[in-house]
C-alpha cells in the first residue's frame, strides 16, 4: 500500500520523538530516570539547565541526586515550595530569584546563571494510584524557548510520560525494597534459629541454663563462625578450657587438631621450644628436631591458657604469628607458615598488666578481636544443681561405682556455700563427698567436706557420758519424744559419717525405717 505524499513527509516528523521516548523506557532506575529527562531536556530544547528534583519519602522535602543537598516543602525561601504547595508551575527570572529568595542551598544553584534567564519549575506527580508527589523538573533558558514550551503538545506529552515512568520505576524499586527487606528477615530469622540449635547441642557441654550460661553459647557459637581470635576472661575455675574447646568444636576447624598449653607451668626456657619447637642442635640436649605446637595446630586451634604469664619477649614472637602467619623455630634457618585460630585465656587483669609494663599492649588488642567473660558461679548459682548432679554422674562412670543420689540438705548446703574457685571448687566438693557416700547411700550433709563439723550436735544437746538433759518444764511429752528420738539419730549419723545403714544397724532399725523417721523429724532439711 501507497502512503500519500503529503502523509510521507508528514511520518517521520511525527515519529522523529521516539528515539527520546525509547530513551526514557530504557531507564533502569529513577536516578536514571531523572538525569536522563533532564539531559534530553537541555541538549533537544536549547536549555541552559535543566534538572529532575526529588521528593524524598516522607514528603517533607526534596533532593538532588548530584549532592546531598536538600530543600524543605514548608521553606518559602525558594521556588520549589512555592511550585509542591500550589501545585502549578512557576516560573521568574534569575535577578528576581537572587532578590526575593533567601536561600543558601537555592542561590548556590543559581551563582553561575545569567541574571536575564527566566526559571521554569514544573512540579510532578504521578498520574494514577494516589497521585504522589515525585518532584519538580527546573528548566532555565531564555523567556522565548520557555514561553514556547508552555502548553506544547510535546512537552505534555513528555511530561506525562515522564511521570508514569517514574511512578512505575519507585513503585516496582519500593517492591524490590520490601522483598529483600522480608528476604533478610526470613534469612535472619533462619540463621538465628540455626544458631539457636546449635546453642541448645552446646548445652551439653556447657551445662547450665542460667541467663549468663545462655548469653555464653550464644557468645560461642558466633565466635565459632569467625576466624577472629578470641580472648577468654573469667575467674579461675570457671570453666575456660572448656569454652575454648567448645569454639573449636563448633567452628569450621574442628576436624584440625586442638592443641593446648597452660603458659604458667611451664618453665619460661622451654615456652619458645614447646610453641615454635627448635631444629637439631639449636640448644644443649636438642638431639633432634622437634615441632611445635603451632606447627601441630596448623589447621586447627592452638589454645594459649593463663596468657597473662607469657614472657614479653616471646609476647613479640607470638603477635609476628598472629599478624604474618609466619615463625621460625628455634635454631632453624628459615621461616615456615602457620594456618590456625588462636584462643587465649586469663583470670589476670591484662589491663593492669599493660600499664606495669608486663604485657604488651598490641598483642591485647590483637587477641581480644572477640572477647568474652566467662561469668563466675556466684552469678549461675541456680546451675549448681544441675553441675552436682554432673559431677556425680562424671564420678560414678570414673570409679566404677553405682548411681549415687544426693539428698535435698545437701544440695541446699551446696547453694549456700561460696565458691571462690568456681566450678573446679564444686567438682572438688562434689567429688570428696561421692568417695565419703558408702555404696548404696546418697550423698547427705555430712558427707560434705567442712559441713560434718557445723552439723555436730553440742554436748549440751547429747552427751553419750551424762546422759539426755531434760528440762523442768516440759509441757508437750510428745514434743520432748520427738526432740530426744532426733538428737540420738543426729548423734549416731555423726558418729557413722553420715552412713544411714550403719547408723540403723546400731540404733536396731531397719534402713528404710531410719529413713522414714529422718523425713519425718525432717533432719535432712536441717
């Protein structure tokens, strides 16, 4: 089919802002969007400036993408207010902006203008759904190529398309925001309850279900994601190599080695040797060569205890590995490389120790990348039970013996004490009083070490030489039985060590009747 003549010339003009519009479609973000209108504004139209601004959010306030600029809605001091209240274009001249508009922000914007130029502002806003503000387009040029654009079908046109872009653009990029936003929830609401799990297997090992004792796992399981090296704090005895090989185990190094030294005790001459090992003959008696322990953790974990005690010249060495990977072995000609994760621990203030010049204070920092507290007994004292009920367990399997209970006063001794040596001080307890238990007794009172002497009954109370001492004025006989029966009882578990089936034996009771009337004259809650 023919086309007119007249229709031929006519197309391509009529097509000729295609290209443009294709232009705009392409844009694959508003930032794009806005530079993009904005630059075949001023190269098409003969513009001096022309730029797509902004309304931020929340509505109070447009910006520029080129700077971090902003311009408030409700500040009148420049054009762009005028144009978002009323809703309507404006337009004035350059000289009366920079006399009648007092803002810092604004006049910036029209320091390098031509004083006879005319502003232009058209304010933009979305044309379907809630209509929301996008913005305001700024067009400076001559008052002519202004005045012609005025109602142009083109730049309607290129208004209107302007417009359903950016709308489309902020709310398909607001979707992908709210996507991802729920994305990472669910991302850390799955990771959380990963952690969560592994925290709960680690319970196994480090028991207790104390708040400081949950704070801890969760302390150790995010230190097991990292290669960080961690610094344990804590009193003696709390329980620091337990945590230490609690890290390893839950890290991605827990199928290397765990080598572990206690730096106190051992001699400071054979420190150096025992963490970087030597080469034949580097000193008397060194007949062969001899790894390290850095050597043996290369893949694994090398666990530094009582850190605070390490020689300042061999703090040095050990930061040069910390920092390079790299040490040399005492006598040994060249270096070697070494791929561990360190653990170190101290009850010392390491803190005071830096200010008296005993610790350096680089290789603190260094290995205190992940610090953590390892909280004190006096602070999970409702764990005691669950410990005591562990150790005995520990003890049982160790010595071969039948399962031993503990009574109730016992463990209430047992959450009345003070420990001053921590968990390492209640397993020794708990330990003293299995071996004191003969077999088929529970573990009482008086099998607890120091208790035997607090819980004696005075020799006011029974004297096996002078007899009971009975008052003048008793007034209650079944009371002053009952009195008499529990301090026999009392006197005769003291003399056994506790030992019911002893103490039965020769009081002419069955077992199981002294255990009755020990509930009953209720001495195990005394």
């Amino acid at each position: 089919m023919t086309l007119p003549a007249a229709s031929q010339h006519r197309l391509p003009d009529e097509l000729a802002g295609m290209p443009l519009a294709l232009t705009l479609v392409e844009s694959s973000s508003t930032v794009a969007l806005r530079k993009q209108a904005a630059q075949l504004l001023q190269e098409h139209l003969g513009l001096v400036m022309a730029e797509c601004l902004y309304v931020e959010g929340s509505g109070r306030w447009l910006g520029r993408d080129s700077d971090d600029l902003q311009f408030d809605c409700a500040d009148f001091n420049h054009p762009y207010a005028h144009a978002i209240r009323s809703g309507k274009p404006l337009t004035l001249s350059v000289a009366d902006a920079r006399i009648r508009l007092d803002h810092s922000g604004f006049q910036s914007q029209l320091a390098a203008l031509n004083g006879a130029l005319q502003l232009h502002i058209l304010p933009l806003r979305a044309v379907d759904g809630p209509r929301e503000w996008l913005g305001a387009l700024l067009l400076v040029g001559q008052s002519t190529t202004l005045a012609a654009l005025a109602n142009a079908p083109g730049m309607v046109a290129f208004e209107a398309l302007l417009c359903r872009l950016w709308s489309r653009l902020a709310r398909e990029q607001g979707e992908r925001q709210r996507s991802q936003v729920l994305k990472d929830s669910l991302a850390k609401l799955n990771d959380g309850a990963r952690r969560q799990t592994l925290a709960d297997q680690l319970a196994e090992d480090l028991l207790g279900q104390s708040s400081v004792m949950q704070i801890l796992r969760r302390h150790v399981i995010r230190a097991a994601e990292t290669n960080l090296a961690v610094l344990l704090q804590g009193d003696t005895g709390t329980g620091k190599d337990c945590v230490a090989r609690a890290i390893h185990q839950f890290s991605g190094r827990s199928s290397g080695p765990f080598m572990a030294i206690n730096c106190a005790a051992i001699p400071e001459a054979l420190l150096e040797s025992e963490l970087f090992g030597h080469a034949k003959g580097a000193f008397s008696g060194a007949d062969h060569a001899r790894e390290g322990l850095i050597s043996q953790a290369d893949g694994g974990t090398l666990f530094l205890d009582e850190i605070g005690d390490m020689p300042l010249a061999l703090q040095a060495k050990l930061l040069r590995v910390l920092e390079s990977g790299r040490y040399r072995p005492l006598g040994a000609s060249e270096e070697r490389c070494a791929d561990l994760r360190l653990v170190a621990a101290t009850h010392q203030p390491l803190r005071e120790q830096i200010k008296q010049q005993r610790f350096r204070a680089d290789l603190y920092y260094r290995l205190g990348q992940f610090p953590i507290t390892v909280p004190p007994l006096s602070e999970r004292r409702d764990d005691i039970a669950q410990l005591a009920q562990s150790f005995i367990a520990d003890f049982c399997q160790r010595e071969g013996r039948e399962e031993i209970g503990i009574t109730p006063a016992a463990l209430r001794l047992l959450n009345r004490r003070e420990y001053p040596g921590n968990v390492r001080e209640l397993k020794n307890i708990v330990d003293y009083a299995c071996a004191m238990t003969p077999e088929g007794a529970d573990i009482d009172a008086y099998s607890l070490p120091g208790e035997q002497q607090e819980t004696t009954p005075q020799p006011a109370v029974v004297s096996p030489s002078k007899g009971l001492p009975l008052a003048d004025d008793i007034d209650d006989l079944r009371q002053a039985l009952r009195d008499v029966e529990s301090a026999i009882i009392r006197q005769r578990l003291c003399r056994f060590g506790g030992n019911r089936a002893q103490a039965a034996q020769s009081l002419g009771l069955p077992k199981r009747t002294l255990a009755h009337k020990c509930q009953q004259l209720e001495l195990d809650s005394k």
